[in-house]
C-alpha cells in the first residue's frame, strides 16, 4: 500500500462579506473543519489562495500567520480547549500574552470580555468548577479578548445539553449582530444552521449547495 | 511573548510538575554544587599555599644569582623527564653551583631602576636548636630576613626584630609546644642556643661546632614553616661565616653568591627579574613559583570539576528527558497557544526557558549548598586539624565562582532543551488540537 493523496477541500471558490454569518453543514470528513482551518491561518492550502482581509494567506509566513490568528481570529473549538490549571480570566487572557499587552492591562481586558459573555462573576473559577456552557463562554470570551475580525466557530455547541446550546447559540448570534463580527459556524445540527445568513452544505472537500436565508 | 511573561511563564510551568521537575533540578544541583564546592576548596587551599610563599619569597622581591641556571624549574631543570638542559654562559661550574658575584654586578643590579634595596641571601645551616638549661635539641631552619620581610610575618607574641637588631630571634610558633610553653608570652625574653657545625662537616672533614645565645623577643602565628627562627641579617652574617669558614664572606672581598632584591612596588617585580636576566644571571620571583602552583591547581581542579561535569551532563539528560515529556503532556496546550497567536518561535523559546530555568534553579541552588557546606567544612576544620591555622580559609567562594556556576548550568540546560523546544515548535496546530 503507498500514499494515497487525499484532497480535504477541492475546487473550493467562496466569498464571505464582512459582518456575515455563514454556517457549514456536512457529513464528517466533508472538509468542513478544514475550510475553517484553512480560514483560521491553521492549515495552508497546497494549492490557491486564500485572502482575509487584502492578506494572502497562502504566502504569508509562520509569525505572520501566528499574528493573524492572534489579531484577526478568534476560535472556538468543541471541546473548549481551556487549560485546566488556569482560571477563567488566565485562560482569556491567553491570547494577550502572545498580543504582547502588558501584564496590569491584561486581566482588565479579559475580565471585560467574561462580562461580555455574561461570567463576569466567574473570573478566579477554574474550567472544572464550571458547567458545560460556561466553559464555552470561557471558550467565546478567549475567542473574542484581542477583538478579531472573525469568529471561527468548529461544532461549538457539540458537547452542551440542549439548553446550554440554545443560549451558546443566542450568545454567538449576538456577537454577529451587534459587533459586527464575521461568523462561521462548523455545525452538525440544522437547527442551529438555519439561524445563519447563508448555510453551505459540503460534500467530499465540495460546496454542493449554498442557500440564503429568506 | 515579552521576557517578563516568560520568565512567569516557565517557572510557573516548573510548578505543575513538582516532584519530576524537583528531580530534574536536584541532578543539576548535585553537579552544580560538586564543581563549585571543589573548585571553591582549590581555591582556598592555593591560596594558603600562596600566602605561605609570598611569607618566604614575597611578591616584591627578585632573587638574584651569579648562576643563571641555577632558579630554573620544571622538570628539565630536575633532571627529571624533560631534555638534559645545556648549561648556560661560559664560566666555569654546573647548573646549581654558585659562585660569588662580582662587585660590578652587584653595583648594576642596584643601579637598575625600580630596585630599592639590595642585601644578601645568607645561606646556613644550623644543627639544632635547644631552650637554655635543657638538653632537649631540635631541628630548625635559621632565616636570616632584612627588617620588611619579617614584617610580613604575623606574631601572636612580642615583637619584630630589625636590621640592628642583635641577639635576638622570632621563634616559629609550633616550638611552643616542644619547648614547655603553654602561652606564646611565656615564650618571650627566654634564651635558645642555637648550634652550628662547620659546613665541611657535611662531607665528613673535620669541623668545628659553636654555639650561639639568642633572646625569643616574638612568636610567629602558625605557618607551614614550623621550624623556622628568624634572626637579623647581622646575625645571619655571623653564623653563616663560621658555618662556611670564611671570615670574609659578605664583605667585598667575597660578595654574596645570591642577592634578595627589593623593588619598590610588586608590579616592577617581573621587570626587574627580566632585566637581571638580561645582565646575565640568575633570577627568580613570587610569580614564577605561584605560577608553578598555578598551574599544579588547576590541574587538580580540572581533574576533581570533571566528576561534577559528568554529573552535570548526566542532569543534561535527565533535563531532556523531562522537557520531552512536558511536550508530550502539553501537546493540546501547544495547539491551542498555536491557536491563539503564538509562533513556532514563541514556543520554541517558551521551552528553552523551561530548560534554562531549571538550570538557573539547579545552579543556584547548588551554590547556596555548596557555599554552605564550605562554610562548615571551614569552622570544622579549623576546630580540628586546622586549629592553628586560623587564617587559613579551606573553601573561598569568590564572586566569578557563584556567577561562573550559574551561568554553567544555565548555558547547559538551555543546550538540552534545543531538541525538545525545536519538537514543541513543529507541532502541528490542527493534530496538536486533536490529542487526546
């Protein structure tokens, strides 16, 4: 058996608006996460150009990719991805650390982006004494603290019971809305989906369908 | 990454794993403190062995002889080993014979510039030495020291003798003992006899002995010469012309064969040597017979430091070892600093801060204990075997040692974590997010 290459994402022509909310749908290893990797400044295209912003993303190298993501990215992962010897605040303010912004002013920053998501209470906690959906917001608050452009959002509700995905989505939808905040939204679940401007559905590393909210 | 956050950063990290890191740092701590504690004991003890030199040889004067040869040291000029050494100038005698120098000699190196005082090295033999009254005869070394020189000695009784001085001695301080004293003072304004047979004697020609009569007016602090007796040079002449049976040894008809060479400053002390070398004799300083030890010591340092550089390569390992776990354990944390905003160099340079602080840590406190452990080394010593000694320091830490050390372990443990930094800034963000 040799290597076979397989191509994650394929003929790929797509463009997002600025302060647009775009949903992607598809069967796991459609090449929907790596769509948003790619987006994300996480994973280059072998081939094509990606540009966010008037900035080509294919041919920029390692510390600028790292201060794209840094300055004009917020992630959100599944699984939350908080360091578990870090509180809440330490965890938001992860990303001013790299952002270079000095250690006083960090932790103002940070806590004004836990108020934002409504944990403004919650700051010396610790990710296991927090619920599912609060971590989460740890998780949008960390995304959010160097006040990016676009919020990559990969299955963000996948491991929250119903109701704290409601409120995660409600929390997303708003962020979307009021700062103007480019989302992508990587999702299994229609419902949450449709709430999108523009849902794309993905096949084999292909947009098959790309439909606009009425 | 600015340096404040990364010194927060690294040490912080040191803390989440605290017996395998304490471990870690516990390897660099025993090579840290093994090098600095014997390095710090080779220094103490050369330099007690260069206190004891400069007593007898001190670091502003020049010896000087009518034999060019004759101070030559190392092995060649041993016979030991090294080529046989041709012989140099054209007089007549071998490498160690002496003969007097002449008038014009003495009068040039007098008039070389820098040299202060000229006197000569009067050579003797004493048999013995006895307390007046008592038949109890002892083995001494006479010295006969111009006035600066004895003042160089340390006395725990009396006074110092001077150039004038007649008839009176500075006794070793180690004759206390075989002589009945039991305080120094008690010492003081009693009389030795010292005996003197004729040098023929040493080859079995008949000779004649003498006695001499000498007032203790001091007692030397406790020094490697323990059967030294101090006496003026004016005395020094006296015995020493009986002793070489040469009424007109040290006046002009016979110059002395060595002269002790006074410079005015230590600094010219070389200079002078060079150019009495010039003029064709012998000549030797402090500096040649501390560089002899000099070099002696660091030898011995460099052989007793190799067992805390394994060691301390040995904590290189253990130092690699642990970074490379932490990579592994952290791997999702990389990813998502990876995430975030942080550059393969961010992470590189986070690890090889981990390793460097471990090394700072190890260094450090290796130091602390090593420090520590001379101090006490030092006051047990000196209440046992080295009681008389109470000058003598056995472990001297001084501050190029402690900054040295630390900068050692540090250079070494940043070395050991290039590899696990360089494997922790190649991860790759999306598998690193994905690790379970």
């Amino acid at each position: 058996m040799g290597e076979e290459t397989i191509n994650a994402l394929a003929g790929i022509n797509l463009e997002i608006g600025q302060g647009e909310f775009v949903s992607i749908v598809g069967p796991s290893g459609s090449g929907k996460s790596t769509l948003l990797n790619i987006i994300g400044g996480l994973d280059s295209p072998t081939k094509g150009n990606i540009i966010v912003d008037g900035q080509d993303l294919s041919k920029a190298s390692d510390s600028e990719l790292s201060s794209y993501r840094n300055k004009k990215i917020g992630f959100v992962f599944q699984t939350f991805n908080l360091q578990p010897t870090y509180n809440a605040l330490e965890n938001v303010a992860l990303p001013l650390v790299f952002a270079r912004v000095p250690f006083g002013k960090r932790s103002q920053i940070a806590k004004e982006a836990l108020e934002t998501v409504g944990l403004g209470d919650r700051v010396r906690h610790k990710p296991s004494e927090l619920s599912g959906g609060e971590r989460q917001r740890v998780g949008i608050a960390r995304a959010l603290v160097n006040n990016p452009k676009i919020l990559l959002a990969d299955e963000p509700t996948g491991n929250l019971d119903s109701k704290a995905r409601e409120r995660i989505m409600e929390l997303l939808a708003e962020l979307n809305k009021e700062r103007g905040l480019t989302l992508l939204l990587v999702t299994h679940d229609l419902e949450s989906a449709k709430s999108a401007d523009r849902m794309l559905h993905m096949r084999d590393g292909q947009i098959t369908e790309s439909a606009e909210r009425k | 990454m600015s340096f404040p956050d990364l010194l927060r950063t690294a040490f912080s990290n040191l803390r989440r794993r605290k017996l395998r890191n304490s471990l870690t740092i516990l390897a660099v701590v025993i090579g840290a403190g093994l090098v600095s504690l014997l390095v710090s004991l080779g220094i103490g003890v050369q330099g007690f062995l260069s206190d004891q030199v400069r007593s007898i040889l001190p670091s502003d004067v020049v010896m000087v002889a009518s034999n060019p040869d004759v101070f030559q040291i190392g092995l060649g000029g041993l016979g030991f080993a090294g080529k046989p050494q041709q012989i140099s100038g054209n007089q007549t005698g071998g490498s160690s014979t002496l003969q007097p120098l002449s008038l014009q000699e003495i009068q040039e190196v007098q008039g070389l510039k820098h040299v202060e005082q000229v006197d000569p090295f009067i050579i003797l033999q004493a048999d013995s030495v006895r307390l007046q009254g008592s038949q109890q005869r002892f083995r001494t070394d006479i010295r006969p020291q111009p006035e600066y020189q004895v003042k160089m000695v340390n006395l725990v009784a009396g006074k110092y003798i001077t150039d004038q001085t007649h008839g009176e001695c500075i006794i070793a301080n180690q004759y206390l003992d075989v002589f009945g004293f039991t305080s120094p003072q008690e010492a003081l304004g009693k009389e030795v006899i010292i005996q003197v047979t004729q040098a023929a004697s040493l080859i079995g020609l008949p000779a004649d002995t003498k006695e001499y009569s000498f007032t203790i007016v001091g007692v030397t602090e406790k020094t490697l010469s323990s059967t030294e007796i101090i006496v003026s040079l004016t005395d020094g002449e006296e015995m020493s012309r009986f002793w070489a049976n040469t009424p007109d040894l040290y006046t002009n008809k016979i110059p002395a064969a060595i002269l002790q060479v006074r410079v005015d400053g230590s600094q010219y002390a070389d200079q002078v040597a060079s150019e009495v070398k010039d003029l064709g004799l012998g000549e030797i300083t402090s500096s040649d017979v501390l560089g002899i030890i000099g070099t002696i010591f660091g030898i011995v340092q460099a052989i007793l430091s190799a067992f805390g550089l394994i060691a301390l390569g040995v904590a290189s390992l253990s130092i690699v070892n642990t970074l490379i776990m932490s990579v592994y354990e952290r791997t999702r944390e990389i990813g998502v600093m990876k995430a975030v905003g942080a550059s393969k160099g961010t992470i590189r340079i986070l690890f090889t801060a981990e390793g460097a602080a471990i090394g700072f840590l190890g260094g450090a406190i290796g130091v602390a204990i090593a420090y520590v452990l001379g101090f006490v080394i030092d006051r047990v010593s000196r209440a046992t075997f080295l009681k008389d000694f109470q000058t003598f320091n056995i472990s001297v830490f001084p501050w190029w040692l402690i900054v040295g050390v630390i900068a050692l372990t540090t250079i070494i443990a940043v070395l050991a974590s290039l590899y696990p930094a360089h494997r922790a800034a190649g991860l790759d963000p999306i598998e690193s997010l994905r690790y379970e």
